[in-house]
C-alpha cells in the first residue's frame, strides 16, 4: 500500500507528472488563446445575430438569395474539397514515392497557394479562364465557360485547397514503407488490390483530415473567389460575399445572421467529419 | 552481383551468408521476382520464371521488418494472400477461415486472431509474416535475415522452431543472414557470398572443413593468416619452414589460414611456428596461454595442459594440427585452394 497523503496528492493532479515542467503555464495560455482569440470573437457573433432569435435567422436563411448562395458555397466546397482529395494524394504519393530532377522544386511549388494573397489567386485564374484568356479562349470554342460561372468558383477552391491535402497526406506515405507493397505482391494481389487494401487504409485519417481542412478553407474563401465568380445572384454569389454586401448596405443584423448560419453548417460538417476520422482511426489507426 | 549460378534442390534448407552488401538479399530478391536480373535466368523446377510477375511466382516471402499490414488483423494479414484471389480460384470465406485457424496453431499463435500486429511482440510478428507466407502454399519460403531484428533469447528458439517448421512443411527454404552461426546451426547447405560473387557453397562441415576461398575460412568461424612463401616444394614464414603439403601449388607468395584451435604448444625442438608467452591463466583442465606469434601481429589464446605449459615472456614451440594454404595467383588473388594439412 502506497501512503494516503501520496495517493491523495496524485488524485488532486490533473495531469501525468512529466519530465517537461510548465503544465500550468502553457495550459493557461491555452486557454486564454481559445478564449480571447477563438471563441470570444464567435461568442460576439452569436451574441449580435441573437437579437434575430431562431425565427429571424431561419427568415435569414430561407430568403432566396441567401438560401441560394449557402447553397453555392457548401457544394461548391465541398466538392472542390473531393476534387482536391484526389489530386492531391496523386500529387503526394508522385512527391514522396519518386526521386526526379526537380522534386524539391515542385515539392515548394505545392505551397505556393497558402503564400499567395488570394486576390492574386482569384485575378491570376480570372485571366485565364476569362473567355478570352488562354484557357478560356480555347474552351470557349466549345462553348465551356469557366470564369465568372459556378465552375469558376470551384475552380479557384480547388486551387487554394489542394496543399492541405498534399501536406496532410504526405509524411504518411513517406512512412508506408515500400514492402508492404512487396509483401503484398508476393502474395498474389494484383496491384490494384494492393493499393485499395494495403496502401489506402493507412492513409484514411490523415486524407479525411486533409479534406477537412480543404472544406473548412473553401468554404471561408473570399478573395480569390470573388475575383472569378461574377458574383451573379441565385448562381455564382457566395455566402462570405453576401455578408459583405449586406455590411455595405449596413444591414449588420442580416450579415451576423448569415455569418451565424454558416457558423452553424460549418461546425456540424467539421464535427461531421471528425466522428468519420475518429472512426477511421480506430478502425485503420493499428500504424 | 557476378557469375551467380545456384541450383537448389526441392526440400532444401540453404542459407544465403554474407558481410552486409555482399549481394545475399539481392539475389534473394531475384529469386522473389522483386528483383529483375540485367542478365540470367531464374528456374523453378526447371521451368523459366525470370519473366514472371512476382505475383504470379507463388513464393513465401517474409521481409526482415515483417511486412505486416497493420490496419488488418493477425487473422487478416494471414488469410490476405487468400482474399486477394480472383473469384475462380478464391476459396470460400469459411475454407479461408478454417485455413487461417490451422495456420495460426501451426505458428503457435491460437486465439490471437483478433489482435493487431502492434499488439504482439517481435517473435509473434516474426511467426505472424510466416504463417501470411505459408498461406498461399508457396513454391518456396524466402526469408530476408528472418531473425534480425529480436533478442538472441527470441533468436535462439525460432531457430529452433524454423528448422522444425522445415521439417514438418518440406518447403523449400532460402534464407539470408548475416550470422555465420545461424547458417552453420539452420541450413542444410550454406552459400557464402562476397562482393557479389559466390566463394562457395557447401554443406557447414564442407565449409568448416574445407574453405575454398581465404574469405570463406576468415568469415566463417575465427581463422589466423600468416603470408607465407612457397619455394622448391617447401613452405616458409619468416625464415622457418612449416610442415604443409604443396603438391600442385605454385611458388611464390601465399597465405596459410588456420584456426587458433588448431595450433598447439609442440615438444621442445620441434614445432612450425614461435611464440612468446604473454600472460598465463589458470584454467580447470590446464593454462590458457596468449601467446604472441612471431611475425603475426595478433595474439592467439591457446589452451595448454599444465605440464607443457612455459614460463611468462619465455618463448614456445607450437605445432599446426591443421591449416590451409591459398598461393597467389598471377593478380596476386589469394584464391586456389591447396589441402594444406
């Protein structure tokens, strides 16, 4: 039997003793962080739209226009973000898998979009697409239209999305070692079935995570976006765009609300997503 | 990797020894079909496989880091090779089952199915990655270094249990390893290979009896070099003539080898070699003298019986019960192995 009074002492602990010290202070600062930086900021939103009450925002989001750009903004995120789930495994299984001249080059090439102010993103890509751009022209021969539709939009979510795929996903395939491939070819499997058993459930959770985050920065784009989109009501207007319209026209209840909705959406989507991972985790996570 | 040529015969046990980038995985990688040759050919059964896929070659690989796919279960990795059929020739999910129940007895891992290999240790790994091999009945079992990375503990008994596996599967056998003493203890005809080339293959007596290369003799097992000269017919190192038959040899400079077991303290006025006493310990049975050779910048360990035993820093005659020479040839390559004594 080990001594009350230790026993006593190491249940008022809150945390494993650790051979780093400063538990208390970083735990503060963590808090403090969330809190100031975080959750004060969306607790004011709330706050601000609260004066709408349950009825006003559901008013709020079943106006057509509003109603139309959530709906351009989740889709068009989200398939962006599946779009960008696979490219950018491509791209980070090419990056990790192979040595080529240029490798390194290309590897800092993937993060040019986090370094790129959006607006230039968004006007760089609007050039291009534009009917008379270099990609646009062409494809306006067969009468495809990018800029300025909704095709635009995805577009330009794709571009600012596909790094946090490729960063996500990458240091785990560098982790797959190169014979459990061999292993699963010297017992029969065909190579696809060796990428669909043995090489992609390893990778779920960190792919899952990637997309996340994909998704959650599509869906808060705004400057490279609007730049591409045209902007049409009911067909290319994004919701961030319309929280600023509607702060132009000092409509600030009617913009918290729908910063609000989309708070709401986001959230359920992330956690969504999260219980997936979680899942995913237990189920693939044995690495 | 140089001049391979290998021929195994069904049911055999052979081990690939060699200093790490002798070429011992590579050629087992060949074998495997992981590994393509820029020139050669890989036979099964006389039958040409050096095109086939390795999928299609039916062989039992078990990788030195096991391989196991961690997100399946000890009773998935082991019926994978199964699963992944195609629908004509995959058995039925119960005969998959019932096949991967056998196998785990056999591994002795019973009941552990369920588990997930992060969950085992490195010996149940080991027999995890051999059981999934075996599943699939395979032509022949590869193992790359199938003990490098446990415990000697560990070791020790999976030798053991290999060999008894072996013996109970009839499989043929080709495993790498680094550990003379593995090879020489497991495989029925152990291949010494260095720098790409073959030094020679032969069963562990025919090694330990009759090395065929200097590099075979140094590597398996301790062996002393001393650069000798034949002339006339007669061997000399440092001026004093040694005992060694050199029928057939060529003059010139040459090397004999022998083991430190193989040199005794001689009678006074006889004997090949001189010593110096070094230092004197007591020993049950008599005196382990080290003694300095004359010529050979080592020292020897050499267990005497006490009523020959010298005097520290004396000098001793030593005898040579058996020793091999290796003349040089015209590159100065120590290679042609005379019998030596």
């Amino acid at each position: 039997m080990t001594s009350p009074s230790l026993v006593g002492k190491n249940a008022r602990r809150f945390t494993a003793p650790s051979v780093i010290p400063g538990f208390g202070l970083t735990f503060g600062y963590t808090l403090i962080y969330l809190g100031v930086i975080v959750l004060f900021p969306l607790a004011t939103l709330i706050w601000q739209s609260s004066g709408l009450g349950l009825s006003g925002l559901y008013a709020i989001a079943s106006e057509p226009r509003v109603a139309a750009s959530l709906r351009t903004t989740f889709f068009i995120s989200f398939a962006a973000a599946v779009v960008d789930l696979f490219f950018g495994l491509i791209v980070a299984w090419v990056l990790t898998r192979y040595d080529f001249p240029g490798r390194r080059l290309l590897d800092a090439f993937v993060d040019l979009p986090f370094a790129l102010p959006t607006a230039v993103a968004g006007i760089s890509l609007a050039a291009l697409y534009s009917p008379n751009g270099w990609f646009g022209a062409p494809l306006a021969d067969y009468d495809i239209k990018i800029a300025f539709t909704r095709w635009g939009i995805l577009v330009a979510l794709i571009f600012i999305g596909l790094p946090f795929v490729v960063r996500t996903v990458q240091p785990i395939i560098s982790e797959l070692e190169v014979e459990l491939e061999e292993a699963s070819a010297t017992l029969g499997a065909g190579r696809l079935q060796t990428v669909i058993r043995v090489m992609l459930p390893p990778l779920a959770p960190a792919l899952l995570t990637g997309f996340a985050l994909a998704f959650a920065r599509a869906i808060g784009e705004y400057g490279s976006v609007i730049f591409i989109a045209g902007n049409i009501a009911y067909v290319s207007e994004i919701a961030p765009l319309l929280i600023v319209v509607k702060l132009e026209q000092y409509d600030v209840p009617g913009a918290t609300g729908i910063a609000t909705i989309m708070l709401a959406i986001s959230f359920a989507a992330l956690l969504l997503i999260n219980l997936v991972q979680a899942w995913s985790r237990r189920r693939f996570g044995h690495v | 990797m140089r001049d391979v040529s290998l021929d195994i015969q069904p049911g055999e046990l052979v081990a690939l020894l060699g200093p790490s980038g002798s070429g011992k995985t590579t050629l087992l990688r060949v074998i495997a079909g992981l590994n393509s040759p820029d020139r050669g050919r890989v036979l099964f059964d006389g039958e040409n496989a050096t095109n086939l896929p390795v999928q299609d070659r039916h062989v039992g690989m078990v990788f030195q880091n096991y391989a196991l796919f961690k997100h399946m279960t000890v009773a998935d990795n082991i019926g994978y090779g199964l699963r992944v059929r195609p629908r004509r020739t995959r058995p039925s999910r119960a005969a998959i089952k019932a096949r991967v129940t056998e196998l785990l007895q056999f591994v002795q891992l019973d009941g552990l199915g369920g588990r997930y290999p992060a969950q085992l240790s490195g010996g149940q790994r080991q027999r995890v990655a051999l059981a999934r091999a075996l599943a699939i009945e395979p032509r022949v079992l590869l193992l790359d270094e199938p003990f490098g990375a446990l415990d000697a503990r560990v070791r020790k008994d999976l030798r053991r249990w290999l060999r008894d596996i072996h013996k109970q599967t009839g499989l043929t056998t080709v495993f790498v390893t680094h550990d003379q003493d593995e090879a020489m203890e497991l495989a029925d005809r152990v291949v010494v290979l260095n720098e790409g080339r073959i030094e020679q293959i032969g069963t562990p007596e025919e090694l330990y009896d009759r090395p065929a290369s200097p590099f075979v003799i140094s590597f398996v097992g301790e062996a002393v070099a001393l650069p000798v000269t034949i002339a006339d017919g007669h061997v000399t190192f440092g001026g004093r003539e040694l005992h060694i038959d050199t029928h057939g040899l060529r003059s010139g400079p040459a090397r004999v080898f022998f083991r430190p077991a193989d040199i005794a303290v001689a009678a006074e006025g006889s004997g090949d070699l001189e010593g110096r006493v070094e230092s004197l310990r007591r020993t049950p049975a008599g005196v382990r003298a080290t003694i300095a050779i004359d010529g050979y910048d080592q020292t020897l360990e050499i267990d005497s019986p006490l009523e020959r035993s010298a005097s520290l820093g004396g000098r001793v005659p030593l005898s040579l019960a058996k020793a091999r020479i290796f003349p040089a040839d015209e590159n100065g390559d120590y290679v042609n192995a005379g019998d030596g004594i």
